[in-house]
C-alpha cells in the first residue's frame, strides 16, 4: 500500500536528484559528484493494460555514461517484489539501452537485511538472474547527530532523519536537522521540515518533530508552525461537532480541513458549540 511515510522515502530524490551521489558514497560506492541527474517519468505501464510502476526513477549521465537509477521505498518485507524488480530492471535496460541500478531504501533494519538478500530466478543452484539491490537503511546511512554535521549537508540531515524515523536516538538527529535548517533558505527550510515530517509517518518521531517545530524558534518556522496550528484548530472543529453528535459529511469534513484561515477556525469552533448540523459552520 502506497503511504505517505513510503512516498517520503523515494521522492526525496526527485525533488533533491542531487542527492543521489551522496548516498552512493556512504556505501564507499565510487560514484563521482559531477553526474547530471534527471527525474523521469516512472511509469512502466506496458501497451497491454498492465500497470507496472517503480517508485522513482532518474537519468543519471556521468563521465563514464550513462545510468538509469530505479529509487524503491520499501517498509516491508514483501517476497513478490523481487519478481517485479527483475521486470524493471530488465525492461529498462531494453527501453533505454544504458545500465540500470536499483536502489532499495528501507526504515527498518530488518526490512534492509531481507532486501539485501540476492533474489534469483531459474534453477535452484543455477539461476538465470540474480538481483542484488543496492540497498540504504537504518544500518548504513550514518545516523546525523552533530549540528555542524547537518549544516553541511541539510538535504542529507533530512534523508538521515527520516531514514533512522524509528532509531533510539531519532530525538537527537531530529534537534541537529532543525538547527540545520535555520542554515539555509527559508523557503527550501520549510519545504524539508514539512517533508521529514510526512517521511516519519505515524510514529513518534513525528510526534517528536512536530513538538520541536511547535515549541523552537526558527527563522523558517513561522509558515510552518501556522500550517500546525491551523490543522490543529480544524480538528478541534470536528472533534466537538462529533462529540456532540452531530453527523460531518465528508465534504464539510473535508473543507474544514482544508482551511489554513485562523480566524476563521477560530470562528468555527465557537460555531460547533451551536450549530444543529454541520453545513451551518459555513452558513
């Protein structure tokens, strides 16, 4: 199942390509910085209306030629998808003719050692393929504690953090990303802070994050400390109007959600104290 923690994991890389490199180079993979790294389109739907879709995909020209990079999210282990990385992995090399790597990036360093493993297809003991993924886990992405560290690298801090989202010390890498962030533009700064936050998922670390963006100052905060706010007040809205026992309709539902307005949540909350249906809170 597609979720937003799973999307988190690989689309890190179609917004931020040049990433790429870097985490090669964690694994003392030799790849040079000087790649030019472009998203493509990740759909590998053939004419026959069969729906095959990796995660991410790039095209990656370096010195030495050119690649094509299959980024997978997985959060689970799951024994079909070596079948279905063999037909990307193969497909693509047919389609483009250029060499292809699959890179597998997994939260749970349970889930990274099963995808290390070798998935083979053919005889037993005398395979015709055999896959071995790339793979970037909890157990090899260095977990990014020092401040000074993550300012250097803020998009690599964010990557670290989501990746060790379930790490014991997930509360310290969270407090050097923040501090990082305040390094950088503060555009691109709350673009990561709300990303590393949908990369979590449900989990405390999120919890955690949320509390740091809530309770710190930062010169990127405001926006996205307002976005918290907003979507805490809309939840309070619902939350009395259920209480209460008043049915919410999805599309009232949704609305109330969808608005970032303060003092309109405001408003509507005093409204959910009184109004006899929810279609009245906009009345």
């Amino acid at each position: 199942m597609v979720t937003a923690k799973h999307e988190a994991l690989h689309r890190l890389f179609q917004t931020e390509p040049s990433l790429l490199p870097r985490t090669l180079q964690i694994l003392d993979i030799p790849f040079p910085d000087e790649c030019e790294v472009t998203v493509i389109n990740a759909d590998l739907t053939e004419i026959v209306p069969v729906e095959r879709r990796c995660d991410t995909l790039l095209d990656v020209r370096c010195p030495d030629g050119p690649y094509t990079m299959i980024i997978e999210s997985q959060l689970e282990e799951d024994a079909a998808k070596g079948d279905a990385w063999a037909y990307y992995v193969s497909y693509l090399k047919a389609k483009y003719g250029h060499q292809v790597v699959l890179i597998v990036i997994c939260q749970k360093p349970g889930t990274a050692r099963w995808a290390r493993e070798p998935k083979t297809i053919g005889l037993p003991g005398r395979p015709t393929s055999v896959l071995y993924p790339v793979v970037l886990g909890p157990d090899n992405v260095p977990a990014i504690t020092d401040r000074s560290e993550a300012a250097k690298d803020v998009v690599l801090a964010a990557f670290s953090a989501i990746t060790h989202g379930t790490s014991r010390r997930v509360n310290v890498i969270l407090d050097a990303l923040a501090a990082a962030l305040d390094t950088i533009d503060s555009d691109h700064a709350g673009f990561l802070a709300e990303f590393t936050e949908v990369g979590l998922g449900d989990t405390k670390a999120r919890r955690l994050w949320r509390e740091l963006m809530s309770t710190k100052t930062y010169r990127y905060q405001s926006e996205y400390a307002q976005q918290l706010r907003a979507e805490g007040e809309a939840r309070s809205v619902l939350k009395v109007l259920e209480q209460r026992g008043v049915q919410v309709p999805d599309a009232v539902r949704e609305r109330v959600m969808a608005c970032t307005d303060t003092d309109l949540l405001d408003e509507l909350l005093v409204r959910s104290l009184k109004v006899s249906s929810a279609e009245e809170l906009f009345g």
